[in-house]
C-alpha cells in the first residue's frame, strides 16, 4: 500500500493528513502557529516557525508506523496568497511573511487603481486589484526592509506564497517552484498565458528572478528526507492552494461541478472549463488546477457570514443553546411566513461587494417568533450561495451539474435540502474530511500513476447525503425574489 502526506498549511496551524490508495484517510496531526499583528490591519507569520511546525506534523504520523520511506510520498496545499521573501545564500526569510489578510499593501492597490490599471490586471490576471494578493506585501518587504530592495536587484533573493517556501526548505534550496494555481492569486500571473507577466511584475516593481518555476499541480517537484527523518528521499508531488485543493479534493473534474465549503464564512468556486472567463461583481477567476495535461479555470467567490450567522444566533441573541437545534426550529414552521435575514455584519461579500452594508432582519410581524428567525438565517446562508453561484454560471455561460459541499454545517439536513431546493440543482454532502489535502493528494497520485486519469479518482468519491430538490418553481422564484428585495434596500 502507498501512503500520501499531504501537507496542508493553513492560516492558523500546518497539518499532515496521510491517505492511502482509496482516498481514506489513515491519520492525521496539527501544530498551530503564532499570529503576528504589528499594528491595526496588519498580519504576519513566521515562516520558520512554518517550517518547523511542517517537520513536527510529518513526525508525528510517520513515526511509530510500520510503513517505510518507499512506502511515502508528500504533498502540498496551502493558505493561497501569503507572501514570503527570503535570501537564496542564508536561507533566511528576509521579514515574516506578509498574511493575505493584511492590509499593508493598501496604499499601492489604490494607486494602481487611480492610475487605471483595473481592467489590465483583470483581464490578465482574473483578479481585482487588492493587498488581499500577494503581490503588495512583496513590494512592501522590497520597499520597507533595509537592504533588501538592493539583494532583489542583484538576484539574492526569492519570492513565493507558503508552498514555494516549504518546496525550498524541504529540498535544501534545490527547487524553487510553484503551481499554477498558487501563481494565479498573486497577481502578477497571467491565467492565458500561464507564465509571469513582465508588466504586472513591472508595475509592483519586483523583479523576475525572484519569482518561481511554475508547473502543473499534478508534477513531480522534488525529493526530501524532511530533515532526516527519512533515510532515503521521498518524493513531493502534487501542490495546489487549498481552495483549489477542496476543489479537486470534491472531485469536481467537469465544468459545471462546483464546491461550497461552509465554515464561518464560505468559499464557492465552480469549475468553468478550460477555457479562463473573466468575471465582474466581486468574483474573480483562477486557474482551478490542472489535471493529466489539461488546465482547468475556476470562477470564486466569499461570503463573509454563513456559520458565523448561527453563533451570533446562539452567542448574542441567545435564540438557540446549540447550532444543532436550529434544525428542530426551523422545520417546526411550514415557512418563514415573509421574515427574512440578511447577515451583512461586516458587509456584503461578492456578487455585492458593500463594505458599509449591515446586518437586516426583516419582514416580522406580532406573529413571528423565534423560529422564524432561525429559519430566516438558515436559509440565508443558501440565498447567499445562489448568489454567487447564478453570477458564476451566467457570466461563464455554463449550467450548475452539482453542488458539492463540506463544513460543519451540512449535518442540517434542513439548510441542506433548502439549499438544493433555492438552486434548482442536487447537492452532495461529501463524506471527504480534509477536502484540500485530498486534493492535494491526489494531484500526487495522478502525476505518480496511482491512478491514471480523474474518472479512476471521481469513483472512489464517498457522499454522506444526496440531495435533489422538491420545491415547486413558483415558490422557489418567489422566495428568491423576497431576498433579492432585501439586499436592494442595503446595498
């Protein structure tokens, strides 16, 4: 039996997840890591404390297990747009790497903007011009550090999000690569033609010899013995960003197919095709991943509040003692009789994009009650996905095949079916833990011939539920009509 490490590198903490050959995973650990917050609206990470925390994860679901090296190989996905400049001679980073949500790179964007290059960067990149990429917090270590603007120029230093990084250490500064979803956030990747672009580079004035060696998700990138812990060198393989990586990790192989991750926000992209479609309203296109020679393009888009929405109902309201008991409130009422809640507590997020919009409850009479409310927020969570979703498909002139969801919150069966119901299209409640390290594992086991094309993989997909829709069309269009009344009246 062959086992993948995928190595997932999140905001908050860095885990190993080992699956075997049927996409089950076998074990896993996490080691968290300190966030840094020099001043308001700025993040930062140490990337050797990354790096360390990598080596501790391996460690500990390698060690005490009778599998041997030959029997290993690794993988990686990580937080997408964080940015890490470090010296090629030392090995050192120069600065902690700059988080995607730090804003310091503000100040640059609107420049950029003022001067009128959002439609060129869109059109090359997919993205909107915004410190969110990686691109400003590179400029702003160039710019900010002492010394450092100097070493770029003379071609001593290296640039790369969090994978780059590990990819470096892991092969003791042989390799300096990346995929080609990670490059797609950073702005300064053209999506066309999946290379660097000397003019966005040119504009964030960063030089190219910084930049990595861009390759498929599903390559061979290297060999480590991840520190010694190995005695002989096991192959990394496999590397995407881990929205992208939830992606494949869901098995999302067609145009069509798409994924919603709900968490406290929500992550929804929807593979496109292989043809890249530049979107407006707040979304942004990027290359999904690539697959057994094919590149396929993803359209996203955030919403800032779904499970978020239900702990302000349990937390601050005090509606609900327990998440799960929104399930038996909402299905106690045939409807929300007209009560709707739009959960703009920081704003509406894509296709809307208000920063200023607040939170609404609206549509209450002397006869609503608590489980109007509770109803109301549950089923704001799948307006808020239709959203997005509608924008995508039209704008990309495709149709919804599937939704394909994970997150805490698909145990209710009740969002789960409402879901299905406002989208007109059967959703799949994955039994896949760890979408994005699947993902990521199994870019490795296609470039390592585990399987030999996505079909192989797409059989091994475990669905806990499936959902297909039962509500009537005119009830459906009305319903929806109400909550798009609602967003009119804040945006």
């Amino acid at each position: 039996m062959s086992y993948i490490i995928a190595i997932d590198q999140s905001t908050s903490a860095t885990k190993a997840v080992v699956f075997n050959e049927k996409c089950e995973l076998i074990r896993r650990a996490t080691v968290p890591h300190k966030q840094y917050y020099p001043q308001p609206g700025w993040v930062e990470h140490d990337p050797e404390e990354i790096y360390a925390n990598t080596l501790l994860a391996v460690r500990q679901v390698v060690e005490g297990y009778e599998a041997g090296a030959a029997q290993y190989s690794i993988a990686i996905t990580n937080q997408r747009e964080t940015a890490v400049v470090w010296n090629r001679e030392t090995g050192l980073p120069v600065y902690n790497a700059v988080v995607w949500q730090c804003r310091r790179g503000a100040a640059k964007c609107s420049e950029l903007i003022r001067q009128g290059y959002s439609d060129t960067v869109r059109e090359k990149t997919g993205l909107i011009i915004d410190p969110y990429f990686s691109a400003s917090g590179v400029q702003w270590i160039l710019d900010h550090v002492e010394g450092v603007r100097r070493l770029a120029e003379n071609g001593t230093l290296l640039a790369g999000t969090m994978d780059s990084w590990l990819l470096w250490k892991m092969t003791g500064g042989k390799v300096h690569a990346t995929d080609y979803t990670n490059a797609s956030r950073t702005l300064l990747f053209n999506i066309r033609k999946l290379d660097w672009d000397g003019e966005l580079l040119s504009l964030f004035t960063i030089p190219r010899s910084m930049m990595a060696e861009v390759r498929p998700c599903d390559s061979v990138f290297g060999e480590t013995t991840m520190n010694g812990l190995f005695r002989e060198p096991v192959c990394i393989a496999g590397i995407l960003g881990d929205s992208h990586g939830a992606l494949a990790g869901q098995m999302c192989f067609e145009a069509g197919m798409g994924k919603a991750t709900y968490g406290t926000g929500s992550s929804v992209m929807v593979n496109i095709g292989e043809q890249p479609v530049i979107v407006s309203g707040g979304l942004v296109t990027s290359v999904g991943f690539t697959a057994c020679n094919r590149v396929y393009y993803a359209c996203e888009g955030n919403i800032h509040s779904t499970g978020a929405t239900v702990k302000w109902l349990q937390e601050k309201m005090q509606l609900i003692d327990d998440p799960a008991r929104t399930e038996a409130l909402a299905t106690s009422i045939p409807d929300s009789e007209g009560v709707y809640f739009v959960p703009a507590f920081t704003g509406l997020g894509a296709p809307w994009w208000n920063p200023e919009a607040k939170a609404m409850l609206y549509g209450m009479t002397l006869g609503s009650g608590k489980a109007h409310v509770v109803r109301a927020a549950l089923e704001a969570i799948a307006y808020q996905v239709k959203d997005l979703i509608d924008q995508m498909t039209a704008q990309a002139n495709i149709s919804l095949k599937e939704l394909r969801v994970d997150g805490g919150p698909t145990r209710n069966k009740f969002l789960m079916q409402f879901q299905s119901d406002i989208l007109n299209t059967k959703v799949n409640v994955s039994q896949i833990e760890e979408a994005s390290a699947l993902g990521a594992a199994i870019m490795n086991g296609l470039v390592r011939n585990l399987w030999k094309n996505p079909d192989e993989v797409t059989a091994l997909h475990q669905s806990k539920m499936t959902v297909t829709p039962e509500m009537k069309d005119d009830v459906r269009n009305r319903l929806y009509s109400g909550w798009l009344d609602c967003i009119k009246r804040i945006v």
